[in-house]
C-alpha cells in the first residue's frame, strides 16, 4: 500500500527512544507509517513519520546516550518539524526499589514523569554547585505539558475499569516468536531479584564470585499474599505504572547505595540519562520501563521487555491525547504565522489587528527596542545565573521582586529579562512573555485598566490562534470597539486565555513610577489573576516599603539590584575609545579610571555614565588626574557637577542647555527630537519659526553635558 507524505507542518508529537531497542518496540506500535520527507542539511537525524490514534508522530533515536546527545536531537526535531507540541521521552530506565500510591516498584513496571514536590517531573539531579562544603542542586526542567498529565490521568481512571489491559494487548504488537524479537520476551518473575543495597558481587576472583547476601536479602518477586500478582504471563495480570519523579543525570547508576541516597533527597522513583538534555526548554513527558534497580547486579536481562512495556504505555496514552492540541488543521497553522494581518471572515468575526487595536494603543515593544539598543551586551547576565533567578524560574516560586536606589539599572536588567524569557521560549506556543514599563510621564495612560487591557492584548497576540469566541463577544458587545470593557471583564478573559497556556512570565519595570492608587489597583487584580493561572511575575521598583510589603507578604523571592563590578568594567572597557588618547594609550591609566569610577559609583550605574561623561573633555593628563582623585561619590554630588561644567560655558550654549532641561524635565510625555527642536525655536516676538531657526540636535546634547541622550525620544539622565 502506498504510504502517504505529509508536510513537517503536519506532525505535533515528538518521540525520542534513545537506544536501538527502543526504536524497535517504538516502531512497532505505529498504526500507519508515511514517507520520508526532505529535512535541512543541518539536521544529521533519521526520523521515521507515521501517525497513531489518529495522531501524526515524529520518532527518533540518539546516536549516543546521554544528555548532550538528547538535547541536540530534540533541537534537531523542533527546527524540522515546527508545529510539534510536545514530546515523548520513551525508553528504559533504572527502578527505585521502593513504594508508590500504586504498589512496589519492580522489574517490568512503568515509571511516568509527574510532577511532585518541589519537581516538576523530572530532576537533573548532577547539576549543581559547590556551596560551604556542599552540593547544592541547581536547574529546573520544564514540566509535562497539561495536555500530557490529563491524558496520564485519564487513562489510569480507564485502566481501572478494564477486566482486561490494555498495555498489554499493546505488547501483542510484538511477536516475541520471532527470532529477532526474542529479546522483547516477558524474562519471568524468577528473573526479578533484588540485592541487598551494599551487595557487591566479587567480579575480580577467578571464576568471578557470586554476592553473599542470598541468605537474607534476595526478594524473588512472585506475588504478595492478598494482595496483586505480578507475574505478567498470566492474562488477567496488569502492568504497573507508577507516576512520579524521574532523576535524569550524566552518571550510569550502579551502586544501591548511591540510588538509595539521591532517591531519598528527591522521592525519586527511576533515573535515566535523557531527560535533562532535552527537557530544558520543551515539554515532554518522559515513560520509562524498568530494567533494573541501579545496583551493583546491573544487566541486560530486562531491556526488551522493559523497552517493550514502555512503549506500550506512550502508544496507549495516544488515544487520550486531545485531538484539538495533538493535531491543528494545516491550514490553521499557516494562517497563524501572521496572527495580526488575519482577514475577518477567516476568523468569523473581528480579526486579531481591530481587537488588539481597540484593546489597547499602548506599545511597550518600542522602549523595550530602545533600551535593549542602550544596554550594554554582556552586562547584567549574574542576574540570569542567580539561584534568586533559578528559582523563580522553578516549580516552587512564582514570584521575583528586583529592588534598587534610582540609576541603578533596574530597567535595564527588566529588559535583559525580557529578552532572555522570549529567547529561551521563543519555539513554545504554549508560553507568553509579556511585559510593561511603568514612567511617570504617562501616569494617566498607565491606569490598572488599560494596563490589564494591554495585558489582553500581548497574550492574544500571542496564542497563535484566531480571535478566541469570548473576546468576539466582549468587542461586539462594546459595540464594535466603541467603548471599554470593564475592569472585571478584562480579568475574566485575561485569565480564560492564560488557561490556554502553559505558562505565562509576566515583566513590570518601575512600580513605583505608577501612581499609588492606580498601582494598587493593579497589583490587586495582577495577584488575583496569579491565584487563577500559571503565571510567573518579575517586577523591579525603588525601595519603597508599601510596594515591597505587597510582595514578601506573598513569600516572594528578593533581589536587591546593584550595577557589579563586573559589569562597569565591561561597559567602562566598550567605550574606553571616548577617552582622550593619552588615556586609552596608557594601561595603568585606564584600570586606574576604571578603578576610580567604580569606587565612586556606589553601586549605580547612571553615576558610572555621569563620572565617565564628565572626564572626556578634560584637555591636559594633569587636569584629567585631578579629575579621577575629585570624582563625586553620590548622585547629587555628580549632577552638581555637571551643573557647574554647563555654567562654564559660554552665555549661548548655557542658556540653551537650562532651556533644553526645563523643556524635558516638564513635559509630561516623552518629547521627540523634532518637538524638542520646535520648542526651543520658538521666538518671544511671536514670530513663527521655520527651518532654519531649528538648533542642531548635536549641538543640544552636547551643551547639555551628559544629562541628555538622544533616542527616537530624547531622555535626561
């Protein structure tokens, strides 16, 4: 029969079995297998494509085992295949003798990642850092998508009301009759043995040497009186399948000491050596069949059937998948590429561009563009490192507030966030990042309602799908655009769309920029919303003790935010090429500035810019000298400083720096360079300027010694 062929855009699953018997038992359990399609030079990986359940699945193996190997094939997976989901880590893996809510953990069960505790499935559990003497953990993996968990659960409340099971009419789909597929044979409880913990079988005698620890230790498993046998030959038999923590690591564990350790720090059930390399940034759900129980008498025995059962659980969990996630119409996918140019009667009602529009006019995008142009590259990245950051990142917080004295680069570390996040998840369908930037000059277009309304607006932007019914209704509603939904309906629908996600980072710079009633307003429906969706908050403000109270009450992770040496070094030797030449020429001269600055600096970075503004115009090294020894330490103490270098000039270029200062210091909006230009060109007389009264806009920034910066908007330091 001929197969069909499909396009990359048409397969949603993902399917990574590491090892050659894996990818055997694998391909087995496919219902229809379709022709190969063409894949980038780039991508060295052989897939094979075919659907179960109805479901188009992409399955592979790894050239090697281990985490590295994993990561680069799963990012192989998701560049050829761009529309996949999720994905299925399926494959063997070492047990943990111990107990979970469905019995004991045996050869020949499965082990399904959940997550639990403060993991979220899966835990890298090698990864780490060296802190007062002891490792401590680091890192998070992305947990199971939704979908995936639903569709465990479903399927063991149906399990529960089979006679019969149905994993195991799966491993019918492998006649272990023939020779070649021998090894996926059931070995026998008689097969299952388990050593003692610290057994350790004397392999260096001649002939080796058995263990010693029969005589008291060895449990061979053939069924617990009363309760449920576990010999799989007979038909009436289920397969266990236990949901939990699977540690995932470098390290082949072979010691029963060692897997008794690390399972009791992390209630571990099984490890393996996969998961952590591709679970970094994509959701898989990760399906193991035990194949041994990581000690010492570690073999072979087990694999087939073990790979065998596991991949008869994932193509059973096919059929509980939700067809609406599992597999969009083709056509849906490609219409969503370019969400906001979406015609209307494409989407039966009005398009993603008139409900953004008509939501909100705010565009958060363009100081986002701005600052990340301003911001330094390399600097600010401890921040990203930090086990403050880590954890936010992780199962257990939601939560981050950034702190710090005015200047100290607290926006820019929220832009440097932004960026990472959209980085870091910029292949997920299923995770938004949005963002605002509170300023004191637009108090009155920053109120919670229009900021919640923006909110909605980057997330339907977002979701990659037409304009959902609800939000139809609410614009038809506000007749066609007219008028503003209210408060609580922008709540409501706003927490119905996070529900489509999996998760949700959410970026506030400069709280304490907003007006205090509004800000209060905000923040309460922000925590209301958190109580209803996955969302993750980062916010930076000054010190202020009513903002910081509202989130310690809320058991938030803190950051106090500080310019690092670091990173004053980094923007300090990137524009070293500003100095006069005597100073770049002279290498003691220029770690002496360095020095001198950042002692002065006092933690802040707009100090750093001032200090460095107020040396490039020093004409003689003697004067440039004095200047490093009278450095100001203080904000104040610097701006006086360029106060008196603007009184130094001549009684033209000062006036039109204090003019220029008043016009950007009192407007209550960001003025343009052409606004500003425009102002200062008014005549008293009256007269209308024209082009030629405009001043030159270097000339502006130049007689304002440091305190003004030109953008696509002119800003004072």
């Amino acid at each position: 029969m001929e197969r069909k062929q499909l396009t990359p855009q048409d397969y949603t699953v993902g399917w990574i079995s590491p090892l050659e018997v894996e990818q055997t038992a694998a391909l087995l359990m496919v219902d229809e297998e379709h022709e190969r399609l063409p894949q980038p030079v780039a991508d060295p990986t052989v897939y094979h494509l075919g659907s179960i359940a109805g479901h188009n699945v992409v399955i592979a193996g790894l050239p090697t085992t281990g985490n590295t190997s994993a990561a680069t094939v799963a990012t192989h997976m998701r560049r050829s295949f761009p529309n996949l989901r999720f994905g299925l880590l399926v494959g063997i893996g070492g047990g943990v003798p111990t107990e979970s809510d469905q019995g004991k953990i045996r050869l020949g069960d499965v082990i399904v990642s959940k997550p639990s505790g403060p993991h979220s499935g899966a835990v890298q559990y090698d990864h780490g850092k060296a802190e007062h003497g002891q490792f401590v953990r680091t890192g998070f993996l992305m947990p199971p998508p939704a979908a995936l968990l639903n569709a465990a659960q479903m399927l063991a409340a149906k399990r529960a009301t089979f006679m019969a099971d149905p994993i195991k009419a799966n491993l019918k789909r492998i006649n272990t009759r023939r020779p070649q597929l021998l090894r996926y044979k059931y070995p026998g409880i008689g097969q299952d043995i388990l050593h003692s913990a610290d057994c350790i079988p004397d392999r260096t005698a001649t002939p080796p040497q058995g263990c010693n620890c029969y005589h008291n230790e060895t449990l061979v498993i053939q069924g617990s009186p009363g309760g449920l046998d576990r010999d799989q030959n007979r038909e009436d038999t289920f397969i266990l399948v236990h949901r939990g923590t699977i540690a995932s690591g470098e390290m082949v564990i072979k010691n029963g000491l060692v897997r008794d350790y690390l399972a009791q720090q992390h209630n571990i059930y099984c490890f393996e050596t996969e998961a952590a390399g591709a679970m970094t940034d994509f959701p898989w759900l990760v399906i193991r069949g035990i194949s041994d129980y990581c000690d010492s008498h570690k073999n072979n025995a087990w694999h087939g059937y073990a790979a065998a059962v596991a991949a008869a659980y994932a193509r059973e969990l096919f059929a509980y998948m939700p067809i609406s996630i599992a597999t969009p119409p083709t056509q849906i996918i490609k219409e969503s590429e370019s969400l906001t140019s979406l015609p209307a009667h494409e989407t039966c009602g009005p398009n993603v561009r008139a409900v953004a529009q008509w939501l909100s006019d705010l565009n958060f995008q363009v100081r986002q563009n701005e600052i990340h142009r301003r911001r330094q590259p390399c600097t600010g990245e401890w921040l990203v490192v930090s086990p403050e950051f880590k954890t936010w990142l992780g199962p257990t917080q939601d939560l981050l507030f950034c702190s710090g004295m005015p200047g100290a680069g607290k926006t820019f570390l929220a832009s440097l966030v932004i960026d990472y996040m959209t980085e870091q998840f910029s292949s997920r369908d299923d995770v938004a990042v949005v963002y605002i930037y509170c300023d004191y000059k637009t108090q009155g277009k920053q109120t919670a309602n229009l900021l919640l309304s923006d909110l909605l607006k980057q997330l339907l932007l977002q979701i990659k799908e037409p304009v959902p019914k609800n939000i139809q209704t609410l614009y038809l509603k506000c007749i066609d655009g007219q008028s503003r939904p209210t408060t609580y309906e922008l709540l409501r629908h706003s927490i119905d769309i996070l529900g489509l996600l999996q998760s949700t980072f959410l970026i506030i710079d400069g709280l304490d920029e907003q007006a205090v009633v509004e800000r209060r307003e905000f923040l309460h429906y922000i925590f209301e919303m958190q109580q209803s969706a996955s969302i993750k908050i980062f916010a930076t403000s000054r010190s202020i003790s009513e903002i910081r109270a509202e989130f310690t009450a809320r058991q938030c992770t803190e950051i106090e935010i500080r310019a690092s040496d670091h990173d004053i070094d980094i923007y300090l030797q990137a524009n070293k090429h500003k100095l006069p030449r005597w100073a770049q020429r002279s290498p003691g001269l220029l770690q002496e500035t360095i020095d001198s600055i950042t002692r002065a600096s006092q933690g802040m970075f707009l100090l750093v810019y001032l200090l460095f503004e107020s040396l490039l115009h020093k004409t003689t090294l003697k004067a440039y000298k004095r200047a490093l020894v009278d450095l100001p330490t203080g904000i104040n103490a610097a701006y006086q400083q360029m106060d008196r270098r603007i009184q130094q000039q001549n009684p033209e270029h000062k006036a039109l720096a204090y003019t220029t200062l008043e016009w950007i210091t009192c407007t209550a909006i960001s003025i343009t360079v052409k606004e500003l230009q425009t102002a200062l060109s008014v005549h008293i007389d009256g007269d209308a300027p024209d082009d030629e009264d405009l001043p030159d806009i270097d000339t502006i920034v130049s007689v304002c010694c440091g305190l003004v910066e030109r953008n696509s908007f002119l800003w004072t330091r």
